[in-house]
C-alpha cells in the first residue's frame, strides 16, 4: 500500500572518471550542490520517521493496555467461577455430612453417592481453575513488567503457596462402590443376622467422609471468627487511641525506618542490575543465574514501590478524622473572631470619622469667626 504523503528521496550523481580539470571541478561542484539540498531535506526526513515512531509507540501502548485489561477480565472470571465453585462445594459437603451423621454405619446411599460425586467434579474443575489462574497472574506480572519469560516470577515461596492451596481445596468426600440395592442389603443383612460375630461399627463411630468435610466448615467458622476478632480489635483500638504528639512520635520512627529499608533497596536494585547487564554482556541471558538475578532485580523493585506506598500511607494517618474535626472547630473559631474584630474595627473607624467631621466643622467655625473679628479689628 502505499502512503498518501511521499517521503522525498535523497539525490544521487552518478560521477564519470574523466582527465579534464573540467569534468573535476563540475563533480566537486554537483558534490556541493547535493550537500546542500541534503540539508535542507534531512530535517523533514527526520520529521517524518519521529512522527512514525510516535504513532508505534502511541499504538503500541493501546495494545498493552487492551491486553491487560484482557488479562484483568479473565483474572476476575477465573475468580468468580473459583468462588462460585467453593461455596457450592461447602453447601453440598454439608448436606453430604448431616446425612452422613443421619446413620450409623459408613453405607451410603444413592444420594449420599451422587454429592460425593458432584463434589468430586467441581473440586477437580476448581484444581483445574487454579493453576490457570496462577498461570494468568504470572504472564500478567511477566507483562506488565516487561520481563521475558514468565517463570521468573515462579519463586519457591510462589511453589509453596500454590501447593498449599491445592492441598487445602482437595480435601472432600471421595465417592467410593456404588450403593447396594435393596435385595443386596437384606440378604446381607440376613447373612449378618445368622452370624454370631458382633456389630463392629458402635454408635460412636464416625465416617472418614465427615472428617474430609470438616476443614471446609472448618474454613467458615475461622472466618465468623475472624469477623468478631477484628470487631474486637476495632473496639480496643478506639480506647487505646495515641494523643496527637504520641503519634507524630510514632509516625517519625516509622518512617525513619521505612526510609533505611527504601535505601537499601534501591542499592540492591542498583547492585542487581549491573549483574544482570554483567551476565548479558557475557552472552549468558538463558543461565539460571541470569534469571535469578533479574528475579531479584524485580523483588527488589517491588519491594521499593510497597515501602513508598507505606511511607505515603503514613502521610496520611499521621492526620485523622479527629484532628481533621478539632482543625477545623479551631479554625471556624478563630474566624469567627476574626469576623467580630473586624466588624469592631469597622465600627471604631465610622466614629473616628464622625469625631473628623466635627472637628473640621468646628476649625470651619472658628476660622469664619476669627476672620470677621480681623476685618472689624481693621474697620
């Protein structure tokens, strides 16, 4: 295709070897004369090519951001669909359990079986979304942090984390044989009846089924728990609030503190990334070691921009609602002070400048009479 605006083409000669002084002189000349029109083209030319990498860079930039909101939108799908499978598991492992604790013995029934079951299927498909959810949050990070490959993100701190999560979302009921028919049961219940061995389950024996089912209930009474710790803790900390000096005390240490953490990570992102150029400049970008160091590069990176943030978040605390509300009674009473002073001040003038005008008529007075008192005096 080709584009509406032409880029000028530079000029060429095309210079013949001759003898003559003639033909050199008008080859130096035509030399001259090119030179000059390059100058006066080179700059649209330069022109032209910054427009078109700023119409790249500007493109560019519209396919990162639509990419990751891409990655955002199916990050939360992955997350709901993850939720609405836990929540569905929970609910129907403790249907599955108070059935369970309906009965004695450790049979099950058809529609004990069949939860299991559907238990089974939705913790597989949740396994199944939480590696693909990792996978995603890991490219996520990869790209929005320009890095080149995806699995220097893969720390062994992120290893663990996810294996924990697998191990803790796989534990349920695991369906087992298929329930007997009625007719099984009563022959084997007659085949039991004419023994003379004992009963071996007691009444307080209990299914390892309801033992899997208990972590997920488990999971929701940690959570009610939780909930009433931090109301407890939301109580404690409004009686054991810090005067406004306390806390500027308090806030100075932190942030002293904060600030040697966010030295020390700027040295270590400077000292990373000289090892990361040194590795590169010695053709090892595939090494492990190369990978491992970029890795911390980016820690170290993502370390500094948190201690900013907390260093910011401090800003913010330093100064709450209560000193924001006594700064301002202050202030409303300091206006209105300020208002009835000036109203005051008005007020004293008006009289001084009534006082003036009685003075002035009076110097008037006294002036007329001792003129005509003069002008008698000369008569």
């Amino acid at each position: 295709m080709e584009s509406s605006t032409q880029v000028p083409t530079l000029p060429t000669t095309i210079v013949m070897p001759s003898d003559t002084s003639s033909s050199s002189s008008s080859t130096q000349s035509s030399k001259k004369k090119d030179l000059a029109e390059n100058q006066t083209e080179l700059p649209y030319v330069s022109h032209r090519k910054q427009a078109l990498v700023k119409e790249i860079s500007i493109s560019y930039l519209k396919h990162r951001l639509c990419l990751r909101e891409h990655f955002y939108a199916r990050l939360t799908l992955v997350s709901n669909l993850m939720s609405s499978l836990a929540i569905v598991g929970i609910i129907l492992m403790i249907i599955e359990n108070e059935l369970t604790f309906a009965r004695v013995n450790k049979e099950d029934t058809k529609v004990s079986w069949s939860l299991k079951l559907i238990i089974t299927i939705t913790t597989v498909i949740l396994l199944a979304l939480i590696f693909y959810y990792h996978y995603l949050d890991m490219n996520l990070y990869s790209y929005r942090n320009m890095l080149e490959d995806w699995r220097i993100e893969l720390t062994n701190r992120k290893i663990l984390l996810i294996i924990l999560e697998i191990s803790i979302c796989a534990v349920h009921p695991i369906p087992r044989s298929y329930p007997q028919s009625n007719s099984e049961k009563i022959n084997l219940t007659s085949i039991q009846s004419d023994s003379s061995s004992p009963n071996p389950y007691s009444l307080s024996y209990t299914a390892v089924d309801v033992g899997l089912g208990l972590p997920s209930i488990a999971t929701i009474v940690g959570l009610i728990g939780l909930l009433l710790s931090a109301i407890l803790i939301a109580i404690l900390t409004q009686k054991l609030l810090l005067t406004r000096k306390q806390k500027y005390v308090h806030t100075f240490v932190l942030n002293t503190r904060l600030e040697k953490k966010r030295k020390n990570q700027a040295a270590n992102i400077i000292k990373f990334a000289i090892k990361v150029w040194y590795l590169k400049r010695r053709n090892k970008s595939t090494s492990i070691e190369y990978f491992l160091t970029q890795r911390k590069v980016f820690q170290s990176i993502h370390h500094l921009q948190k201690i900013r943030q907390d260093q910011r978040n401090l800003i913010d605390i330093c100064v709450d609602l209560t000193d924001l509300m006594t700064i301002h009674r202050d202030t409303s009473v300091q206006t209105r002070e300020t208002v009835g002073q000036i109203v005051a001040i008005k007020t004293d003038i008006k009289k001084i400048e009534e006082e003036l005008k009685n003075i002035n008529y009076c110097m008037n007075t006294l002036q007329n009479t001792l003129n005509v008192l003069l002008d008698r005096a000369t008569k």
